[in-house]
C-alpha cells in the first residue's frame, strides 16, 4: 500500500463497497494503532447521525459509518421503497463530520446467496415496537450482528432516539458475549423538541408543527411519574392531548422499566416514557428518560 493509497494518511473519507474492502480498510487504521468506532446507519444522514460520528472521534475511535437500507428490517407494508436515499450528501455530511470510512454495500454484498441464520432477542421485543413490526428486531438484530462481525470495531454508537433497538442490541452483544462495547448516545432534537428523523421529510409543514406535541406530552408524562403519579393515567392523559392535537393514531405511549423495557404504574427506578405514533404517511417514535 502506497501512501496515496493508504487511508490512514489521507484525511478523506475512504468509501468502500465491499467486507473485503471494509476489513482491509479497518486493518490498515489498526496497524497504524488505532481505535474503530462503528456507526450504523440507513442513511439520509442528519445532525442525530453526526452525534454519533462525533460520538467515537471524541473517544478517539477512527469513526466508521455503514449505510445500508436494510430490507430485512422492513414489513411488507412499510416503507422501504420510499425511505429516502442521497448517498453522496451523505458523504458530504460524513466528510465534513470527520468520518474515515464509509461502508455503502450493495443488498448482494450484504446477503450474498441464501441466508439461513438470523439472530432472535426475546422478551424485550414483546412489547412496544415489536408486535406492532413482526421481523422488525429479528432484522435489525441480524443486521447489526453481521455489521460488528464486518467491522469488527472496538464500539458501536447507536441513539437513543430508537430506544427500544439500542436495547435489542445491548442485550444481543451481551448474552452472545460480542467483543463490541456499545454506546447509546443522546437523541439529537429540532428547536421546537422534535427527535430528528430520515422520515421526518415525510411530513407537510401542518403535520411538522402537530408533531412538536409527541415531545412536549413526553415531558408531561415524565414530570407527572416523576412526581409520584399513575403512570397509566398520566399516559392516557398525553395520547388524549395528541389525538386532540391533530395526531392520527397513538400506538403506544408508555412507561418501562429503562432496561426491561417491562410496562411501569410507579416510577421508582431508572425509566422511560416511550411513545409510537402516527400523523399522515408518517410514524414517528420517540422517548425520554422518566
Ligand atoms: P437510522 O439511520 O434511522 O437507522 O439510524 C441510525 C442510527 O442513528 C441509530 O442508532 C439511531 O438511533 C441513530 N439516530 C437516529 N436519529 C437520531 C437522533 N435524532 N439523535 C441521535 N441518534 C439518532
């Protein structure tokens, strides 16, 4: 490897295509004595991503960032097909974030031939998103393992903005004893309280002001635990006042238990109020902590 070649010595950002690619890539920073933070995403990269880049380079991990649209995560009556696309803003933003290496696979690189595995988290995917997205986890699981086994990175940054799937992910790196430390970083937020979201594009500007109210009922919920109150109640109060706000469907709006993600009436411990709901074309989901 010639040193303009060598992505250790550039300061770009280096794209690669392929796990061959991504393992010789990864191995070069490692000779060179360096740390691997990876980043996985979907793309259509926002300032909630950013975070996460930045997330590893201030613990002086060389950051790598995945984009793939994972078709496996998707039910046959979401949105894979419309989830937005823009690859090469996405290596602006990544480039001007600081990020070392982009790993934009084709579905073949990532599934090439038939696959039999999959991995499966049980019990913490009983509730909240999991019912509702049947394969969801399953998905995400599988990907995220084959993403780690890719990279083989020192951490792996994920938001909590998707609370329930950093959790999965927790658990899964836990109990197959993976050789990653996972980092759950802070949902990253519009002025007016909206977790920034790819989907967030989705919305007209009447539903993007309606969808302002899912974080201030959030808070609502989370002061009213907080201070002793039923939880039940004080959710059923919130999906009230968002129906009533111009939302169109509330999926769940709840209180858990931060790690079991097990359904609360009192807040006594570590928790989060947790929520999924629908306005137009658009779901959107969302937590804080209780
Ligand atoms: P996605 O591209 O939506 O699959 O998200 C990729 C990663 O970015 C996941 O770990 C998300 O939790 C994280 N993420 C998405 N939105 C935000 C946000 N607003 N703040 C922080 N992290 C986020």
């Amino acid at each position: 490897m010639n040193s303009s070649t060598d992505p250790t010595r550039e300061q770009d950002l280096a794209v690669v295509r392929t796990v061959a690619d991504l393992r010789r890539t990864v191995a070069a920073f490692r000779k060179a004595g360096r740390t691997i933070g990876l980043v996985p995403t979907m793309g259509a990269l926002h300032e909630g991503h950013v975070s996460l880049v930045k997330g590893a380079l201030d613990r002086g991990d060389v950051p790598a960032t995945s984009i793939f649209v994972n078709p496996t995560q998707f039910g046959p009556n979401e949105d894979f097909a419309a989830y937005p696309r823009d690859e090469q803003g996405d290596f602006d933003k990544l480039r001007a974030a600081g990020c070392r290496i982009v790993f934009a696979p084709s579905k073949d690189e990532m599934y090439p031939g038939q696959q039999l595995t999959t991995v499966t988290v049980a019990g913490i995917t009983d509730g909240l998103c999991g019912p509702l997205r049947p394969g969801h986890f399953e998905g995400v699981a599988t990907v995220v393992s084959k993403l780690l086994l890719m990279a083989m990175p020192d951490r792996a940054f994920f938001g909590e903005k998707d609370y329930q799937q950093l959790q999965v992910i927790k658990r899964m790196v836990r109990d197959l004893s993976m050789p990653f430390e996972i980092v759950g970083m802070p949902t990253v937020r519009e002025a007016d309280g909206l977790a920034m979201s790819s989907r967030n594009r989705y919305m007209n500007p009447t539903e993007r002001a309606i969808a302002a109210g899912l974080y201030r009922e959030l808070n609502a919920v989370a002061k009213a635990a907080r201070g002793g109150a039923s939880c039940t109640a004080a959710a059923a109060e919130a999906a009230k006042a968002l129906l009533a706000g111009g939302f169109d469907k509330i999926e769940y709006l709840t209180v858990v238990d931060a790690e079991s993600l097990a359904p609360l009436e009192k807040v006594s411990g570590p928790a989060r109020v947790i929520a999924a709901a629908r306005l137009g074309r658009t779901r959107l989901i969302d937590n804080i902590a209780a």
